[in-house]
C-alpha cells in the first residue's frame, strides 16, 4: 500500500485530507509539526509528502529544505493565498506540486494521483541516453555525470527525461510542462526555469555555462546532442 505523509498542524483540515486519501486506498500517517514530520519520514519512509508551509516550529520551507538533503521522495506543498514568494521558493527547493488552500479534498486525491504516476512513468521510461559524461537512464531513474551519482527530485528527473527523449531537440516551457503531464503547476512555466536551475546546479560542471542543459533564448530548453 502507497503511504503518505501529511504535514499539517490543523486538526481539522489534517483529518479531512486523511480520510478522503484513506478513502482513496492510500496508507496516510499524519505530523502535526515539522520536528515530528521528519522523524514520521524516517520511520515510515512515506511515497509521497503533502506538506503544509505554515507550520508552528519549522515552516514547510524548512522542513523540505531538511528533507532534500538526502531524500526525492514527491512533495506537494499546501501554501495559502498570496504565499507567492513561498510557493517559487518551495519549488526552488525541489517540490513536485503546490495547491491553495482552501482546497478541495478530491483535488487532493487528483493530485496525489498525478504525482505518484508521474514518478512512476519516469520509472518505466526506457533506455539510457548518453551525453559527453552526463548519463540519463530512464529505466533505473538514475542520471549520473562521470561516475558521480546526481540526485534528482520526481520533477527534476522527469525534465531531464523528457529532454534526453530527444537530444537536440528545442523543448518549450509549454512543451516541458506537458511533459510533466499538464497537472502540475497548470500555466506556471517559470516553474520550468526553477526547476532548470536547480538541475543545472547538480549536474553541470559550471551551471552559469551549461554544457548539457541548453537555453534557447525566447524558446526554452533542449538537451546537447550526443
Ligand atoms: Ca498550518
């Protein structure tokens, strides 16, 4: 059974997220602060975060910042209304999706959804695409530079995916947001660029002259040819 970890101090709203994911067959264990979500991590090895920013010790920035430290597992962030600066800087820090609250319960189950089939679309990709040496294997969800492992988000990973489908290619912002499958982040393409960066900050050598990430100025990205 799929577990997930819901980090959210208000009781309420912590409650109705469980039972409509439980509902929904999924395992759901429940933190009420951040301290408590990352050692219910630890313990549980949850496949999926949905976390609360505002939480009473750490916020939710803290704890993903915390959880990105050694860990991919898919986050989807809950921000309020008018959380703007919060919700690019969660994505900055490799989340998978956001919603607003209030939200409705069976978007949630959507979302969830989304994510978890994402990251397992990314899993059954296929073949292995080699650029100088960054090393793509989309059937072992590994990218690798030399023989240094990178450690990529569910997003992060998926971009790069979609990217080393075509080498050479010209990929739009829009395009790279289909290809996370139209649900995260709907028309959100500087999402795109964020999550560029980050990418372009574990696997290039020099990330300010990537070597392998590419931009097209006024398009968006393509991966360099083999
Ligand atoms: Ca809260």
């Amino acid at each position: 059974m799929t577990t997930i970890l819901v980090v959210e101090d208000e009781p309420k709203i912590a409650q109705f997220a469980r039972d409509y994911l439980e509902h929904a067959g999924f395992r759901v264990v429940t933190a009420g602060d951040g301290r408590f979500a990352l050692k219910a991590v630890a313990r549980e090895r949850p496949e999926l975060i949905v976390l609360d920013l505002r939480l009473p010790d750490m916020d939710g920035l803290d704890v993903a910042r915390a959880l990105r430290k050694d860990s991919t597992v898919p986050i989807i962030m809950l921000t309020a209304r008018g959380e703007e600066s919060d919700k690019l800087i969660g994505l900055e820090l490799g989340a998978d999706d956001y919603m607003t609250k209030p939200f409705s319960p069976k978007e949630l189950v959507a979302r969830a959804r989304a994510v978890l089939r994402r990251w397992a679309l990314a899993r059954t990709g296929g073949e292995t695409v080699r650029v100088g040496d960054l090393v793509v294997d989309r059937s072992r969800l590994r990218a690798s530079v030399g023989d240094r492992p990178v450690d990529l988000t569910p997003t992060e990973f998926q971009l790069v995916a979609a990217l080393a489908g075509s080498p050479g290619r010209v990929f739009t912002r829009a395009q790279l947001l289909d290809a996370l499958h139209g649900v995260a982040f709907e028309s959100y393409e500087r999402a795109i660029d964020a999550h560029i960066k980050n990418i372009r900050r574990k696997l290039e050598p020099d990330p300010r002259r990537p070597r392998y990430l590419l931009t097209v100025y006024g398009v968006g990205y393509r991966l360099a040819e083999p």
